[in-house]
C-alpha cells in the first residue's frame, strides 16, 4: 500500500526569503507527521528546507533532480533521483505528486504548478508566501478551469487539506 | 549559417477558437515570408494553422510532437521530431526557439512561456487572441522580471520584432 | 545520510522466464536485507518480482515508470516516480543507481546497462538468467573498456559486490 | 508531404577515426542526393562529418543535442533542436528517424540502435566501420529478434536500402 506522496515547491536557493524557508520546513515538518513522503525537486531554498523538516520529523524525502549526479541533491534527501533531463524534470516533481504544496515561487514553480493543473492535482498555496503561491492562489492557470489552486493559512491546513482530498484527486 | 527559428505557440485543438486560428495562419505566413523556419508542437490548433500558412508561403515547418510516431503530427510539418517524452516536450520546443509568437493558449502554452522566460527568449503575444496571451501581455512571469511578454497588434509586426531583437536575445 | 540504491533490471513481463523470476525476486530480498534501496522501471516481470521480493524482507521500493499515472506501477513500490517520458525513463534508472544487477532482458535492459556503462557505474550480471545478461557477463559494451559487466552466480554474491565497490565507483 | 528522415549515427569526436570520418561524410552526401533529411545528435565526429557530407550537396541537416543552448550544435546543422535532456535525447533522434544508418560507434550509438531496434526501425551499418556498427552487423539486439542490423559495403548502397525498405518499416 503506496503512501501519500506530498511534492513541495517553491523558491529555489537564489530568491528564498527567510520567511518562505520557515514556512517550507514547516512543511516538511507537518508531511512528516502526517506519514506521508516528501517528494520535490531536490536542491536548494525551500526543497532543502522541506526536507529538512522532514527530517528532524522522522519523515521519507526524496530529492528529483535535473543533474545526472548524486551530489548536486541537498543533504536531507532519503532518495536521490538523478533524472539528468534538466529542468524538464518539473514535469516529474508534478506526475509524481498526490497533491503539491507550494510557497513562494519563481516561473520554475509556476512550470510545476502548471503540469500539476493540467493533471488536476490539488494544487494548496501557503498565504504570504510571496511569489507565484500568492499570485495565483485562489485563481484557476486558464480558462478551461480545472482546478482552482487553493490558499491556506499555515502548513499544518495545507497537509489537512491533502488527508480529505487527494485520494480522489489522483487516479 | 542557421536560419532563424521562430516557435509558435498556443491553443490546442480541443479549444482554439476561429478567430485564433485566423491570427495562426497568418503568423505562418509572415513567418515564412521572413525566410525563417517555424516550429511548433506539431498538433492541432494554432500548431496546425501556422504550420499551414507557413507551407502555403513556401516555408518549412517543424513539429515537435510528444509522441513517438510520426503520425500524430498535423499534415502541415515538413519535420516531424518525435520526442516520445510526453508534454515534458514544451521544454524542448521553446529550448529550440530564437523567438516565440504566442496567440490565445492554455496550461500548456503557459509552460512553453515559462520555459522560454526563464531562458531569457524574446516572447511576443498577439493581441486579442485570447487565453494565457492576453492575461501575460505586457506583464512579467515572476517576480525576477526576466523578460515582458511582448504584445503586438497582428502577425506581420510579431514577426518584424524578431528580425530586430532575436539575434541579440538567443545565445 | 542516503542509503545505496541498488537497480535492478530485466526482463519485463512480456519475456519473464520462471526462472528469472526467482532469480529476480531472490535480488529483492537480498538487497532489503542489506538494508539498501531497490529502484526498479516499476513495471512487471522482473521488476515486480524483485520488489515482491524486498517487500517480503522489509525493504524499501521504488518505481521509476515510463507513464505519467501512478496507476501503471506494480503493486509493490512504496514510491513511485511517474515521469511520463516514456522509455527515456531508463536513463533516470541507472543515472539513480548506485549500482546496477540484471536479470535476463531485452533490448530494454541493454539501454539501462549501457547509461550506466557510460556512467562508470558497477554492473552486475547473474549467471544464467538469459538475455542480455548472460550475453554480455564478462565484457565491454564498447571499445573504450569503461567497466566491465561482472558476473555472480546468485543475488547474494550480487549484492555483496556492491557493499564492497559501490562506494568509490558513485560519485 | 514529409521527406525521409534518416538518422545518422556514429562515433562522437573523442573516438572518431579518420576513416569513420571520411565514411560519414560520404554517407552525409548519398542523403542529400536522395533528397531525404540527414538528422543526428548535431555534436562532433560522425555527425559533424556527416552533416557536412549533406551540406556539401545541398542538403538539410538537423542536429537535435543534448544541450540546452544552440552553441553546441556543430556549424553544418540547418536546424538545431535544444532538447535539454541530456543524452536521453538518443531516444529522439532514432524515434524521430524513418531509418538509421550507423558509422562505427561506441555506447551512446549502440543505445541509439537500441531505440530503433525497439520501434523496428531499418537499422543499416557500414561495413568496417568500427565500434558497434561491426559489432553488431548482421545481428539482432535481443531475443526477440525482431529487426536484424543490416550490414551495406558503402554509403550509396546505405541510402538506397532505404529507398526500397522504409516506407515499409515507419508507421
């Protein structure tokens, strides 16, 4: 029986705020406890911190990466997927998701975001986490509406939301 | 010496509206009038109404479709590269652009835009074709500011920036 | 502080022999025992075996499946990484691994065995398993003699080789 | 109306031998005075000869590398498609190929092959190639024996295997 599988996207290391960083080890943190696995793209900024609280939780975190190198992975990922296809990789962060949790954000997370809406993922923004998260939350990507990206206050809301949603999200 | 690559993206089959496939055609046209080579993801929609102009000038057109046959693409390609990497294939469509022309468009065509901002392309939208084109005209992606999509009035002036900007704007 | 991944690779369902089913699901167990990580193409034949077989032992899986659903993966992968790229996905399962053990296969398995030949990663091969296995135990994929495939007799001797070598042959 | 896309193959620039080169180029020509489209990896080596060959003749040639940025494309590609993706780009040039003509070789070609032998591709070697092409002229890749590797004296008897086979062989 698969667990949950909960990506985490956000602000990569250049342009994470201090703020986004403790709300994205918040989390980690409440992914953890809730049993589920931490995927996200597995370097720096707010996937570091993801799944750093993943870690001081006693959670799973895996680290999907552009390189083809172990080493370029943060240190706190339990399992290092080397894709080595580039950024084209946010298209597996988002496949591979139940449901995505984003703070903060530039256009990467918006690509992220994006494959996750044309898969209608539940899609949960933490509030005031700058960026894309807030740009869209509450909005739909296009007009054809699929799913709207939702906002939620803190992180332990945004994990709630996943326990009553995302088993009929995904297919 | 390689000819300019211009892609055009935008609404797919299932939601293109006429008026959008009218601009396609034409930015098509002036595509091929400008000697360049358009590429495009090689379906329906917009891809196949610019592939069309395109031929109809005596262009040459390029599909870079997900699949991996050559039977999906739309009958208007004189190069079909089937990348068989599903929709992850929007990176390597606006990766292989000197430029972009954007008309109406959804998530995907989202992407494509993204990926080409991150990139730093030279992105122009065409006005009042609907979609994501118009919700981006003029605006930035992310809060980096990397590059503005561009908005123009029609087909022949989207083409005209090119010629002045790209060889600058591509690495 | 990661643990070893170990691939396994092999014959898929189409092609499974009896016996490279048990041989497969024999690895499984080994490399659970060794408290390593299976990663695996999530698929059936001895893919499934092998994760069957970690599962029976409290081991941890993965599948790295060429679609974009989670619903083509074997009922036995704790994780699943749906990359939607297709077979292209075999580059991500030896690109992932820190060592590589086949069993049997095809032409599917040759493309694995060969990214992590250019790789330099420590390819292991069991002895009469068929296929691709038996017909490269022992050599070079290519003139320029990188690593050779190594040849055991059984998935314990598999698996001790890469307590041993994994370490200084991952970067 | 698409013309045949032929793909050619080979030896990359550390191994190329002079002989390869000089093969490649002829071979480069024979497409282009078939009036097909030469395509490769648009990197050194065989591929540089060979698009060159085409050039020569008043060819088209794509390159289609592994980069994301056009600079890496050699000089005699008409067209360069940036995948981004790394060598798994080796499954999009044989997908995107009607035929494959192979030019001596080590393991990125052999997975090249490989791709092609999956979708059953014409598959020719040049006789003395080197590398793989002899490796495996005349063989198949796996047990399923589903397309053997033709083996041809030259270039022009290469080219004109296509003629009569590919039609045939593509979907």
């Amino acid at each position: 029986m698969r667990k949950l599988q909960i990506a985490v996207i956000g602000y990569n290391k250049d342009r994470c705020t201090e703020e986004a960083r403790l709300m994205a080890y918040d989390v980690g943190c409440e992914i953890a406890k809730a049993g589920a696995i931490l995927i996200c793209g597995g370097l720096g900024g707010v996937m570091e911190s993801a799944c750093k609280g993943a870690k001081d939780n006693n959670g799973f975190t895996v680290g999907i990466i552009p390189q083809e190198d172990f080493s370029f992975a943060n240190e706190f990922c339990d399992l290092v997927i080397c894709t080595g296809i580039g950024f084209a990789r946010d298209f597996i962060t988002a496949n591979s998701a139940d449901g995505i949790i984003s703070v903060g954000g530039g256009v990467g997370t918006l690509i992220e975001m994006a494959v996750g809406y044309m898969k209608k993922k539940v899609i949960v923004a933490i509030e005031g986490s700058g960026g894309v998260s807030d740009r869209y939350a509450g909005k739909y990507l296009d007009e054809r509406r699929r799913v709207p990206i939702l906002v939620v206050k803190d992180a332990h809301s945004a994990v709630q939301i996943f326990s009553c949603k995302v088993n009929h999200a995904s297919s």
